[in-house]
C-alpha cells in the first residue's frame, strides 16, 4: 500500500459504501478511473474515533492489535506468576495471554493537522498492522494534509509509518520530537547493545528527517494550545504532551502505562520494555497522579481502543475508566 492513495472524492463514495461493499471496490479495482488510488486488500476498514476537544478535533486510528503472549513475561515481571495472574483474574481477564492495541492520532486544530505518532508502517502489515494511512484515509484526511508530525519517542512501532518505499509517507509535514531521545538512539554507542536493533530503525526512518525536525523537551511547544512533558523511563528521552483548547484538557500519556490494569492499578511493576525500570514506575506515578487529581482525559497508546479514559486513585494505583460520551455534549 503506498501513501499517496486516496483522493477525498474516492474516499467519499467509498466510505457511503462502507462494510456492504464488495471486495473487488475495496481492492480498488472499480477505483481505476480515479487519478489517484488507495489498494485496501482487507474487507474490515480500521477502527476509528472521532471526538471534538474544545476548538480541537481529534482522531485515533488503530494501527493494529495483536495478542502478545503470557502477560506476566512482559508485565509484573518483578512479581510472581501467580500475583500477576490473580489481578488479571480479579479484572476478568485471561491470565494466559494479553491483546496489545497500537493507536496513533491526529489533531485538526482548524489550522494545521498535527499527527502523533505513525505506528509500524510497512513492518507491520504482514501482521495485520500499518493500518494508520488507510485509518486517515476513513476519515478524510490525506497524507500531503498532515503538517506536523510528533513523535513521542523513537521505539519501532511509533516510528515504523514515517517511510514509504523509502520516501516521506507525509510529504509535506514539519517534524517535533524529543532532544534528548533523539540523541540517544543516534548516538555511536548504542552499536553492540540490545539497543542496537532499534537504533537500526531511528537511523533509517527517523535521521534522514532531521533536517525538518523541531527537537524540543519539557515545555516546548508543538503548536498553541499543545506543550510537551518529559517522560523518562520507558525510554531516555520519552515526551507526553498537554492538549488544551477551549478549556478542554487532554493527554497524550504515549506508552506512560502500557496496560490499563497491569500498568496502572500496580504503576510499580516493572515492564520489560521499560529501559529504566526505577525511573519508569516514577514517572507513572507521577502523570497519573496529575492526571486522577486534575480529573482530565488521557489518551494512552497501548491503552484499549479507543485509547482514551480517564483515572482514579484506587489502593496502590489506578482505576480506568473508559470515556462515554463526555465529549459529546
């Protein structure tokens, strides 16, 4: 699937057909006569959600799912398997294996359309994943409209979508990412550690856009209305972001909590992916702890789909409560 797919008309008459139409239109074969084509080969579009933050509108696409083994190997992993076990039994989940969600969004702010995050891209789709483009697509939005792209932090599956066949997949978007997260993944030193894997990832997609990258830290400002966090733990350099319009609040908490009971009712587990596990559990604690006493939403992006909620305090943790329809009115 390419980037430069689909053209708003297309996208229109395709998307009144939805769910009933055939697979030939789906695969974009009755879509020739079109100057420009979106190869969809699944029958199922990607989720989507659209919900108004004040001024803002927001989309979160889900690039992918995909289950993800024993929890208890990625979560809790300083906890025993019958601890782990017993508070996914207790939250009626299996305890055997866990479904991992990856969901990028975007922000239309009236004047520019900001995306954070871009999901596996081409990895991904032997999977089922790399949905983002097809996501945006459903609702209208082209990859030439995307004019700022955020990147919370450089792991593969938030990275993965800013190439296709080897060109920008956002053409004519301006970059923001982290400083010191950015630094670390091309710094020499990674080569010949378990970092070096990733590092291979940054260097291909990530460093041939420094040259329109804004790199920013605690405070920097993406747009009006929309300021950076550091988040360190999970990786060096990790930024969340502060999303205010109109006197709406919203947070993009990125991968803070990546399970919304193993991560958040017991925010001192370690988690594998975690790279500084110690630092990791006090950064959720702290944003949660913000997130529960200011009694915002955030929008976490391993969180179940659509990925947004909100927090309580709850014994040594937190509960999460999915969003209704609290931005509906």
């Amino acid at each position: 699937m390419t980037a430069s797919g689909i053209n708003r008309r297309t996208l229109m008459g395709t998307a009144a057909i939805g769910a009933l139409a055939a697979p030939a239109i789906l695969t974009g074969q009755a879509l020739a006569q079109e100057k420009k084509t979106l190869a969809i080969d699944r029958v199922t579009p990607p989720d989507i959600h659209k919900f108004k933050l004040g001024g803002f509108q927001v989309l979160v696409i889900k690039d992918g799912a995909r289950a993800s083994g024993v929890p208890g190997e990625t979560f809790g992993t300083n906890q025993t398997p019958e601890t782990v076990g017993g508070l996914l039994a207790q939250n009626f989940l299996p305890t055997d294996q866990f479904v991992n969600s990856f969901s990028p969004t975007l922000i239309d702010t009236g004047s520019e359309v900001i995306l954070f995050d871009t999901g596996f891209g081409p990895a991904g789709r032997a999977m089922g994943a790399g949905r983002l483009i097809e996501g945006m697509a459903a609702a209208g939005y082209m990859p030439e409209d995307v004019t700022t792209v955020v990147i919370t932090h450089m792991h593969g599956d938030h990275i993965g979508g800013l190439m296709e066949d080897g060109k920008p997949a956002f053409p004519k978007a301006r970059y923001v990412a982290g400083q010191t997260e950015y630094d670390f993944w091309t710094d020499g030193a990674r080569a010949g550690t378990p970092a070096e894997g990733n590092q291979k990832a940054v260097l291909a997609s990530v460093k041939p856009l420094a040259d329109k990258m804004k790199f920013i830290g605690e405070g920097g400002e993406v747009t009006s209305g929309i300021t950076a966090m550091l988040a360190p733990g999970h990786t060096p350099g990790m930024l969340i972001f502060n999303v205010e319009s109109q006197g709406k609040r919203l947070i993009l908490t990125a991968d803070t909590a990546n399970h919304f009971v193993l991560s958040l009712q017991r925010p001192d587990w370690e988690v594998k992916f975690d790279m500084d596990k110690a630092k990791a559990a006090a950064t959720r604690k702290k944003v949660f702890d913000m997130i529960a006493t200011d009694k915002v939403a955030f929008l976490g992006y391993h969180m179940p789909f659509p990925a947004v909620g909100y927090v309580e305090k709850q014994d040594a943790g937190y509960r999460f409560v999915p969003k209704s329809y609290q931005f509906d009115i």
